[in-house]
C-alpha cells in the first residue's frame, strides 16, 4: 500500500510550501480498516503480530476522546487517551478525511521492532503537525511515547535511504514568517530518522534531496523577476540554507552580494522586515542560529 503522511488541508494550508515531497511515498505491508461515521472513526495498522487501533468520537475533524491500544500477540500493552503537549487531549487526526490513514505500524530501522506512528494535528490555520511514535522498551512488553512537532510543513515517511531505514521528510518551519508573510516565505528541507526513543536530524546525509530543494528555491526565486523581486527574500533564504548545508557558503555569499547591489533582495514587510544588505546581514545570523553556517 502507498500512502504520504500529513497531506496538505486546502482549507488550511493552500500556501504551504512542502510540494517538494509531494511523489515521495513509502510501500509498507499492514493492515488498514477505516470505519467511520457521524459518530468517530476506528482505525487499524497491523505488522508482525503488532497492531494498533485509533479511536475517535465527534465528526470529522473535530476529534473527541481520541483513544490508542497497541496489542502484541493478542496482548494489550497500551490502552489510554491520546494527548500532547502541543494540543492536550484535544487532538484531531492529521488527515484531509475521516477515512485517510492515520495510524500506522512501521520498522523505523530495518531490523528494528515495529513501532506505531500516530499522526495528529493540533487545529488552526498554521499548525501543526505533530507525530507520535510508540516504540516498545527494552522488556518488548513496556511502550514507550516520543513525540515531535513539525510544524506546517507537515511530514512524509519514507524509506529514502540505503539501510533500508524510515525517515521523516519534512521541513524547516523556523523559516516560515522569519523574512517575510508565510505565503512567500521558504522552508528548506529538513530529514529526522527515529531510533533509541529519539528524533535525530539526518538531512546533512542526503545530499542529492537537499540539491533537489535548492534547486527548487532557486527557480522560485529567479521566476520573481517578472514581477522586479518585489518580495524575493523568502525563497533565497530557504535557497541559502540549503545551498549551506551542502558546504556551498562561499557561493552563497557572492551571489547575495551580487543581489544585494541590483537591488532583487527585498521584503514584503520592509520595512519592518530587511531588504537588500541589511537582509543578508540578518540571514547569516539567522543560519548560523539555526546550524547552517558557522
């Protein structure tokens, strides 16, 4: 079965800049029983005697009591209320229909026990999507929560790499308002791998996807000149940290040097938000920040 994580809410999300993901998708075998009604929905994923069972009362979207039972081999090891930091026991499922899968049994490594991904979504216009995965402990009979918000961006899960391991392909959200509104603002690529209980940025190990993404930001940014780059500093930000990760900072110093002086770097929110010098200035303190320039 293919299926994508997080899809984009129309309603919500019709500025959300994530369809660079958009065919990456992740076969996996397991089970999938939706039954839904006015009522709630019941959901199912199955995996090597593992299953996990999604229950939600209220209509769709709006999720009441949302419940979670993990069973391994018949046997019940986890049965409570599904709650988060981020939206308390009020989350809804991540999904655009009551009958889209949010719940999932999956091998994160590829010798690894199964473990169960719950994907939620914690309301509002801007976020957020938040994934939980309940791993098992080291008795195999204890279930352990990790859980991490990713903001708008949503999340995929796929195997992209040659281990055979699942990753989530998301992006950074930290981008997202930080030059610019969220509709012209960049997010670059950003990739987690999950093992030992813990959420681990690994985007750095993917070099072709982060070529990918900046490629992709760079033709955004190069189409502005239609309209004389009247708010362009949005997209070359996620283009920057992209192109940094990839160990390209001297290039990308000079090419927004070169943009500085003709004048294409600027902002919508100018002058709330920096154009021209002033924004490279503050885009390299922003990156060295957030770990991708020194």
């Amino acid at each position: 079965m293919k299926f994508s994580i997080a899809p984009t809410r129309p309603s919500q999300r019709a500025t959300s800049h994530f369809g660079t993901f958009a065919t990456l998708v992740l076969v996996l075998v397991a089970s999938f029983v939706p039954v839904t009604s006015a009522a709630g929905a019941t959901q199912s994923a199955s995996l090597a005697g593992v299953t996990a069972t999604f229950t939600y009362s209220g209509t769709y979207p709006e999720a009441l009591h949302p419940r979670l039972t993990i069973t391994r081999s018949g046997a019940v090891l986890y049965d409570e209320l599904v709650h988060s930091v981020w939206c308390g026991q009020e989350c809804w499922p991540d999904t655009i229909s009551a009958s889209r899968k949010v719940v999932h049994v999956v091998r994160l490594k590829a010798h690894a026990q199964p473990a169960v991904v719950l994907d939620l979504y914690s309301g509002g216009a801007h976020c957020c999507s938040i994934e939980q995965v309940y791993s098992f402990g080291a008795t195999s009979r204890t279930v352990l929560k990790t859980e991490r918000n990713f903001g708008d961006p949503g999340v995929k899960m796929d195997s992209i790499g040659a281990d055979g391991a699942v990753d989530f392909v998301s992006a950074n959200d930290a981008f997202a308002y930080a030059f610019t509104d969220y509709a012209a603002s960049g997010v670059p690529i950003q990739i987690f791998s999950f093992s030992h209980h813990y959420f681990r940025d690994v985007t750095r190990s993917f070099p072709s996807l982060i070529a990918k993404d900046a490629a992709q930001w760079r033709r955004a940014f190069d189409a502005q000149a239609a309209t004389h780059y009247q708010d362009s500093v949005g997209v070359i930000a996620a283009w920057a940290a992209d192109e940094d990760m990839l160990g390209h900072g001297a290039v990308v110093s000079t090419f927004l040097a070169g943009q500085a002086r003709a004048g294409h770097l600027n902002s919508a929110l100018s002058p709330i938000e920096p154009s021209g010098r002033r924004f490279v200035i503050a885009l390299r303190a922003f990156l060295r920040k957030y770990g991708y320039s020194k």
